[in-house]
C-alpha cells in the first residue's frame, strides 16, 4: 500500500515543485532517494532529472584519459537502469556530469543550470568520525544548495541513531 507524503488522494498539492534533481551515485541509499523522488512527483506533478557526477582525479596519469570513454558509458547505462524505474511521464531528463571540480559543486550548478525547485538525496549514513573527518556529500549539499533539500535516511541507519542516543 502507497502512503501520501504531501495530500491525501483527490487534495490539490500546496507544494508547488516543478523540478526535483535526484542525484545518485547508484548506491541502495540512492536508490531510496530516488523512489521518494518519484513519490514526490507523482504528488506534485514534477519532473525527475536523474544526475550523476563522476569525478576525475585533477592530475591523473595519461592512462586515465584512455579511460574517461569507459566512465562515461558504464555511468550513462547504469542511469539508463535507474531510469527505467521512472514513469516516463516524471522523467525529464537523465544526465551525468564529469570533471575535476567536486560533486557537491556539480550538483549544485545542476540545481541552477537547470532551475530544479527541490533536491532528494541520499545520506549513506557514515559513521559520526568519517563525517567529522570528511563531512557528507548530503551535509554539504545542505548547506550550499540554492532550493530546498529533502535528505532519505536508510530505516536502519535511523534505527542505529536511535540505539546511539
């Protein structure tokens, strides 16, 4: 049984989200992010663009170069799968984005290169060190994102920060 995020059946949306960019890196959690996206839009009447940004070494050897073709095709099909998962009527488009600067730095130019109104994103739900260390793709999108960021959390990584406190 499907549950309503937004409205109960036959209610108009308050949410007016024309554009949801749904990044991925094709991970489980990803995955989850996307289905609430496709949740989000069928509620809202919103197109999906799925994203994913493969990020190349800023000094990479030559060999590396040789291999960008490879990245580029293995990315696009892996997306093509992800997207079969849409309904082609929320699905505006499928992109993948490659170079040296960060993945943060590309979704957030995605978001104002394409106008998107809202991002769902993964969180992978790594340990508190690691993102002390680190920070997460997702925290960080928080912080710089230009619109409105929905974070899916996996169940048990819910459950886990529910047993740490």
């Amino acid at each position: 049984m499907e549950t309503a995020i937004l409205k109960t059946p036959g209610e108009k949306s308050l949410l007016q989200w024309k554009t949801i960019l749904a990044p991925t890196d094709f991970s489980e959690p990803s995955k989850e992010a996307v289905k609430t996206a496709i949740r989000l839009a069928e509620q809202c009447g919103a197109k999906i663009i799925l994203l994913h940004v493969a990020q190349l070494p800023a000094s990479a050897p030559a060999e590396a170069a040789l291999n960008v073709d490879e990245i580029v095709h293995a990315s696009r099909e892996s997306l093509e799968e992800m997207a079969a998962s849409i309904p082609a009527a929320l699905l505006r488009d499928k992109l993948v984005r490659m170079g040296t600067q960060g993945v943060v730095e590309n979704i957030v130019a995605a978001v104002r290169n394409l106008s998107a109104d809202l991002i769902v994103i993964s969180t992978h739900g790594d340990g508190r060190l690691k993102r002390a260390l680190l920070g997460s793709t997702a925290e960080k999108v928080v912080r710089r994102a230009p619109c409105p960021v929905l974070v899916v959390r996996r169940k048990e990584d819910l459950s886990e920060t529910n047993q740490n406190e």
